[in-house]
C-alpha cells in the first residue's frame, strides 16, 4: 500500500433461479435530465438504504449503496409492469432515454478519474441454457458497459472458481473467494456482478513520521489506544452547530473531485442521532459552503470489511417483487421469467499511512489560542463518505478502529 493511499473495494452478488413468464415491450419517454439530478437521485437512494443497512449493525460498518443502485438499475431494464415501477420508484429512476444517457455518461466518467484509480465493471454470468433477449443485452452493454459470459452452473466449483477469478481481478487482489460452490446449483439461471474499486493518493499527504498511538474514546465511555495519523495543511472543514457534527474534507489526487469526507458527532452528541439527522441534510448543499483553513488534523488509521445481506434492507425500502417466485416480472430480460434469489455485497477499506511519532491531543475539537491554526482530532466514532463528482460511491462508520475487523450483516 501507497503512503498517504486509501484502497476501498465493493463486490455485489445477485443470484437468480429459473422460474417461468412472457415478455412485453418497453414505453419510450422524453424528458430533460441533468447531471445534478441523478446525482441527487442516487445519493437520495444511498443515504435512505444506508439507513436500514445500519438499523441491523451498531459495530464499524463500510458499505457502496453506489453499487447496488448501479446494479439494481442495470437489472431495471430487465424488468416490467408492478416489478419496474417498484425498482424505479426506490432507485428514483426517471424512466426516459435522456436518463439512461446521462447514466451512460456518469459510468463511463469514473474511468476518467486520472492519479485516483476508480474502476466499476459490471459482468452478468449466465447459465449456458437461458436465452437473454438482445435488446437487454445492448442496453446493458452500452449503458452499463455489461458483458454477459455463458457458465455451467451444474459445475458448481468450476463456476464459482470462474466468477472468484473474475471479482479478483478486478479488485486488485482485494476480495476473494466471495462465491462459495454451496450459493450455485443446477436451478442458477444468473449471477450479475458488481464491483466498484477505487485506490487514490491524498492530496494533503499525513507526515510519515506523524503516526503513533493516541487515545481514542468508545461509546461504552471506555478508552483504546489506536494508531492515529497526523497531518498540518489546509483542509476545508465546517462545523454544524445546528445538527451536531462537524464535516473536514480529504480530497484526493485526482482530474475529477473525489474527496473522502469525515463526519464526527461534536462533543455531547450520540453518533447514531448524526447518522438520523444525515436522512434529513443536503450534504451536497453543506459540502459546498466548506472552506479550507490551516488545519491540525489526526485521524485514526482503520481497515473494515463487510459482508452484506442485502435482501433484508431492500424489502425495507419497498423492493419486493424481484424476490418473489410469482411476482418477479423480469419479461424484459428473458422469456424464461426469473425471480432473484439473494443479494450480496462485500465492500472492504483501508485507511493507512507509515510512521511513527507525534503529539497527542485528546479533545475532539480544540481552537488554538496561539494562532488561527484549527485542531482537529477524530478520537472517538465517525462516519465516512467518499464522493466522486457530487456522487456518494462509499459510505460508512467507524466505532472502533482498534484492528481489522470483518462483520456479516444479516446473515445468509
């Protein structure tokens, strides 16, 4: 790993068994569709399924609601009647061709990202007996830029060893062997695939001889020592009296804007009721008031990873059908009807920098008297999001950075 490099990588799962229904076709519509709306439409959709992903998980938690919408929306395509109207009511899917081009248009930008690596391939893995219809296929492919490969899901090990390969490669060696032979059977019609890497170098670089343990505080009102990053530069930070947290911007090196943003409660503040008022707050519209300021800032080193069951919060925003046996209409994919039957996402971070040696400050938010010099020590739990052109690819929270730690979310 780079110095002063944060590496995130995502993998999404959708498995689908063969069931039985027809085809219809699909209306055209016009409409004026902007960059800033569907920007606005996804991050509307991430911060409300980030919401129900964290109502069953207290503990650090990394997730890229980013990448389900992605794939949801690919899988929209395939869908009709009561099935599509659900899907695009949830994904906030404005159903026109001027959408869908903005859409192209916003997946083929991440490729363009320059110094900071953002990498989102999409692959459907089809069972070599099901016929996709070819207006999927093209749409899927330039949309989305989705290939389709034909698998034998009766070998079960060598499909699994096919589609592990596949995710490895394209996260860098960062997610392994995420598909296990036991979620394959002969019934597997399609796995569709998602995964969204992203590794970037940070403008404002942390010294490397800045890092050693300070103090860190937990919820439970306990302390931890945890390796803690030091950095003095201008960085833009603002904070919200009126809802209790404040916001400091990491940009990274990049011809796009791709910054990490770190949210902390201020002190007296519960971090869950930050994370409630964030459903509420136009962070777009707070982001752009931050200005940058001479800056103290330490930040805990962390590495999460989490497995999630994605069914569970999905049927909570109102996804249903695509997970019925009878009530999935996927008539605009194939005329072999299919239901979907598991959603997974694994999504890892890492937060790093080599070094040693600092000072220490405990306070969470500190005014140097001796200067305008800002102090800002993230020593207790925060949230991360990482936006890239006004768009919410990651999102996450940090309750305790001790080690690495791998959580399961509603297990399978």
């Amino acid at each position: 790993m780079l110095r002063g490099t944060i590496r995130v990588s995502f993998i999404l799962i959708v498995i689908s068994q063969l069931v039985i229904k027809h085809v219809t076709s699909n209306p055209r519509n016009y409409e004026v569709v902007t960059p800033f709306m569907i920007s606005s439409d996804i991050n509307e959709f991430s911060l409300n399924l980030y919401k129900k992903i964290s109502e069953a998980e207290n503990g650090n938690l990394i997730s890229s609601p980013f990448s389900v919408w992605v794939l949801l929306s690919l899988l929209t395509i395939g869908t009709n009647r009561i099935t599509k109207l659900h899907l695009e009511s949830v994904l906030n899917h404005r159903p026109s061709d001027e959408y869908y081009t903005g859409v192209q248009l916003m997946i083929k930008s991440l490729k363009l990202a320059g110094s900071a690596e953002v990498h989102l391939s999409n692959k459907i893995f089809v069972n070599n007996w099901l016929k996709i219809h070819q207006r999927f296929q093209y749409l899927g492919k330039t949309i989305y830029d989705s290939n389709a490969q034909s698998v034998d899901f009766r070998d079960s090990l060598m499909t699994c060893n096919i589609i592990n390969h596949w995710i490895t490669q394209n996260t860098e060696g960062a997610i392994k062997g995420i598909v296990r032979p036991d979620n394959l059977d002969r019934e597997t019609s399609m796995m569709l695939v998602s995964v969204l890497y992203f590794e970037g170098k940070w403008v404002n670089q942390f010294a490397p001889y800045g890092t050693r343990k300070r103090l860190f505080y937990l919820e439970d009102g306990t302390t931890t020592e945890i390796p803690t990053m030091y950095s003095r530069n201008y960085f833009k930070h603002i904070i919200v009296d009126y809802l209790g947290f404040t916001i400091i911007e990491l940009p990274y090196k990049s011809t796009k804007s791709i910054s990490m943003f770190v949210i902390y409660p201020n002190q007296h503040q519960n971090l869950h009721a930050v994370e409630a008022s964030l459903l509420s707050t136009n962070l777009q519209n707070l982001m752009m008031t931050v200005e940058a300021k001479d800056t103290i800032f330490y930040l805990p080193k962390f590495t999460i990873e989490s497995e999630i069951n994605l069914e569970i919060p999905l049927r909570k925003l109102g996804i249903h059908d695509i997970f019925e046996n009878y009530a999935a209409d996927f008539t605009n994919f194939s005329n072999e009807s299919i239901h979907v039957s598991s959603i997974i996402q694994k999504v890892v971070i890492e937060v790093t920098e080599t070094g040693t040696m600092a000072a220490a400050l405990s306070e969470g938010q500190l005014e140097s008297r001796m200067s305008s010099t800002k102090i800002i020590n993230v020593n207790r739990p925060f949230l991360v999001f990482i936006y890239c052109d006004g768009v919410n690819l990651f999102n996450g929270r940090v309750v305790n950075p001790e080690y690495p730690q791998k959580n399961i979310i509603n297990p399978f």
